[in-house]
C-alpha cells in the first residue's frame, strides 16, 4: 500500500513538473494568438442610428482600438437641432479567442464584451442583458471605418 502511495506521489510531481515545464510556452502562444489578432482588428468602429426625419434624433458612436491595448470611445448626438458631445471614455482590452472585453477606466462596473466578426463587433452584453431580464434592446454592433 505504502509504494502505491508513494508512486501516486512520484507520478503527481513528475506531471507538475511537465506542466511547469510546458506553461511558459502555452502562455507565449496565447500571448501570440493575441497580439495577432489585435494587429488585425486595431483601428476606428461606428455604430450609427439616425432616426430620420419624422424624429429628428442622430447619434454615433466612435470607439478607437489601438495596438498597445488601449481603446477610446467618444459619442456624438443631436436631437432637433441640439448637439451633444459626451465625454470620452477609455480603457484596456483584452481578447480572449473571438472575444473583445474592454475594461473602462472611467466608468467602473461590468466590462464589455464584443464578438469580433470580421470588421464588425457584435456586443454581448446585449444579449446577457435579454437572457437577464427579457427586454430585447436590440443588436449594437460596430463596424470598421475605412
């Protein structure tokens, strides 16, 4: 019982070791796969909604991706002929696989998270917030400005 014990023990070690061994090389990867992906996806997305004219009501939506990780946001409207700029708000992204989460460090609570889908991210917090509470808010998405 006692050498059953101790080769569990031995074997348990030895995969540590080969974990430990094989994380440095797993984490660059991921590192890789993110710094890739955040070359290809940095740069300006709008989202735009114009009411027409029956409702004089216009907004957009700016948000800046940069290549260090770091994103801005601005957000123009105007409603019958009163222009509003509202402040900006920044932060650091992340991305995990096909999903951007940006972290504000202006407004403090739950990050965004948007699924990148060629050149457009479709937000998922819309979606958790109608699995939540029933209301669809419908689709925000932002797409690429060429």
């Amino acid at each position: 019982m006692l050498s059953t014990a101790f080769s569990r023990s031995q074997l348990r070690r030895r995969s540590l070791a080969i974990v430990a061994l094989a994380l440095p090389s797993i984490v660059a990867s991921c590192a890789d796969a993110e710094a890739k992906t955040r070359k290809r996806i940095a740069g300006d997305y709008a989202l735009e909604y114009d009411a027409g004219p029956e409702t004089p009501f216009y907004v957009r939506q700016v948000l800046s991706l940069r290549l260090d990780g770091r994103w801005v946001r601005t957000s123009h409207s105007e409603l019958s002929g009163t222009t509003t700029d509202s402040p900006p708000d920044s932060g650091t992204f992340r991305i995990q696989g096909v999903t951007l989460i940006l972290r504000s460090l202006v407004e403090s609570g739950v990050p965004m998270r948007y699924t990148i889908g060629g050149d457009t991210l479709f937000n998922v917090n819309t979606t958790r917030a109608k699995a939540i509470t029933g209301y669809d808010i419908g689709e925000e998405k932002l797409v690429r400005v060429r």
